[in-house]
C-alpha cells in the first residue's frame, strides 16, 4: 500500500532523515543506519583477519607478536559488535547472520561459519611470535584468511541479502563488492596499525606501494557501486526527476568523498607530514561512516522505491 501511494504522487515525498524509523512490509529488510554500520564494521574486522593471515602466511608482515596481535584483536572487536548486539537483543539489530540468539533458534548455517572463524584467529593470537617462521603459524594464517573469505562470501547470500537480490537482482550484493569492500576497509584499519609501529616520518618509498594497493581498491569499489546504483535506473526512483532523487544525490556524493576522496588524501599525506600518522585512524573512520550511509541509502532506494513483485 505504503508503495502504490509513493508511485502514485512523488511529487509529495520528501526524502526522510537518516534517522528515522518507517513501517515497512514485514518481508522487507529493516532500514537503519545502526545495521548498517554493524555490517560494515564486520566488513572491516573480516578484511583486516583476511589480509593479515595472508600477510603472514607469505611472510611479508613486520615482526613480532605484539605487531599482529592489535590487528587480530581490533579485528575481533569489529567481528564482534553484531553478536553482542543480538546477545543484548537489541531492536536495531536483532539477529546475528539470521540467527536469533536465545530465543530457542538453532544457529544458522552463516552464523556457524562465523563462529568458526574465532578458532583461527585465537589460534594464530597465541601462535604468531618473531619472524613468523613457524610452520604453525603460517598454516592457521591461511586458515584464517579461508574462514573469513568464506564468512564474506557466504554473508553475500545471507537471509537480508536475497530478499535484496530477489527484489532488484542488483550487483551490490555480489560477493566480488563484500570482498572488495572488506578488503578496503580492512585494508585502511590495518595501515593503522602499520603506521604506528614505525617512526615518522616515513620513507616514501615504502609507502607507494601499500598506498597504490588501496587507492587502486577505492577504484574498484567505486566501479562496483557505480554498477549497482546503475541499476536502479530502471526503477521508480531512477524514473524519477522529484526531490527523493536530488536528496538522495548529494547523500551519495557525501557517501563517496567519505569512502574514497578522504581515505585516499590521507593515504598521500602520511609519509611527508611529520604528524601524519594520525591522519590514518581519522580516513578508516571516514570510511567505516561513509559506507553505512552508503549502504543505508541504497537500501532505503531499493526497499522504499524499487517496484515490488506483481
């Protein structure tokens, strides 16, 4: 009913604050930004997991146990935020990967790969230790990385998620654009890491090539959300010239400065300011607030103005 009216007069909507709530059909997905950015937050703990069991099992990340240790525990801390939130029942987030906790629901199966995931990483918490030369160490590395690959790729096909792809069929919801945007913002949560455990200022030299990997990521990112927003021109809201559009428009230019605009800047200004480093924690933030409302916005556009079934 509430999408009939909305088709009939869009000259009378007008685009609603982020944070309000609606009423919505009960087979629709909740809009919100407080899911939103549980989901993005997991993106980044599930990226940084991946990208660091890969960089030890090859070797190639820096020495030492405390140096793999934050970044495994910040990891946990991201991962963690939306099974705490569906331990404390909370109304903005009352599931973790559709599993119900303590109402008598078995886990589902996504829940159950996630759950796994903490053994690698527990694992690899107490067995990273100098060179990461340990035969170990790099076998649960590579573990590691597989279950977090695999809770992406799995979240990707979640209950939410073909409801989403069922109304829409969009590209967002592709596994290739979870990967991407773990990988990018885990990325950017790892290189804090990175840069507070050497001295400033850095070579540039051994900076390009981390900086170029995340800027060429922001590419592609940015090409895979283009894709997706692309298509919804076929809908209601891409249809429309009314205000919901013109609203929605600079929300997804501010979505994208956060996401991309800042993180990179910051990525180039490190290495030659002499208290650049603090310009690293501030563009992973901007990009963990960028995405939710990234996200937020293409989900109420799909929910809100895509036609429905027949």
């Amino acid at each position: 009913m509430e999408l009939s009216l909305i088709h009939k007069d869009m000259d009378m909507v007008i685009f609603p604050n982020p944070m309000t709530s609606f009423r919505v059909d009960p087979a629709s997905p909740s809009v919100g930004l407080a899911p939103m950015l549980l989901e993005v937050l997991a993106l980044c703990g599930y990226g940084l997991w991946l990208l660091l069991g890969l960089a030890l099992a090859l070797g190639l990340y820096s020495p030492g146990r405390g140096a793999a240790l934050v970044p495994l525990a910040l990891g946990c801390v991201f991962v963690s935020a939306g099974l705490l939130a569906a331990c404390l029942r909370l109304r903005s987030s009352p599931q973790w990967h559709g599993w119900r906790i303590g109402r008598m629901h078995w886990p589902t199966g996504e829940a159950l790969l996630a759950l796994a995931a903490y053994m690698p990483m527990l694992g690899l918490a107490g067995l990273v230790r100098g060179e990461g030369d340990f035969w170990a160490t790099r076998i649960i590395s590579v573990v590691l990385a597989l279950c977090s690959l695999g809770c992406l790729i799995t979240s990707a096909y979640g209950y939410r998620t073909r409801r989403l792809a069922d109304q829409a069929g969009v590209a967002a919801q592709l596994p290739i654009s979870r990967v991407l945007s773990a990988c990018y913002g885990g990325g950017l949560w790892l290189w804090v890491c990175l840069v507070f455990q050497v001295d400033m200022p850095m070579d540039p030299e051994d900076t390009w090539p981390w900086a170029i990997s995340l800027l060429l990521l922001a590419m592609l990112l940015g090409l895979v959300d283009g894709v997706a927003w692309h298509s919804l021109r076929g809908s209601a809201l891409g249809q429309s010239r009314q205000r919901p559009q013109q609203g929605l428009q600079w929300r997804r230019f501010l979505a994208a400065g956060l996401i991309c605009a800042v993180p990179c800047l910051s990525l180039l200004l490190i290495p030659v300011l002499p208290a650049g480093r603090w310009l690293a924690p501030f563009a992973a933030a901007a990009y963990i607030v960028g995405k939710s409302l990234e996200l937020w916005l293409y989900d109420f556009a799909l929910t809100r103005f895509a036609p429905g079934p027949p």
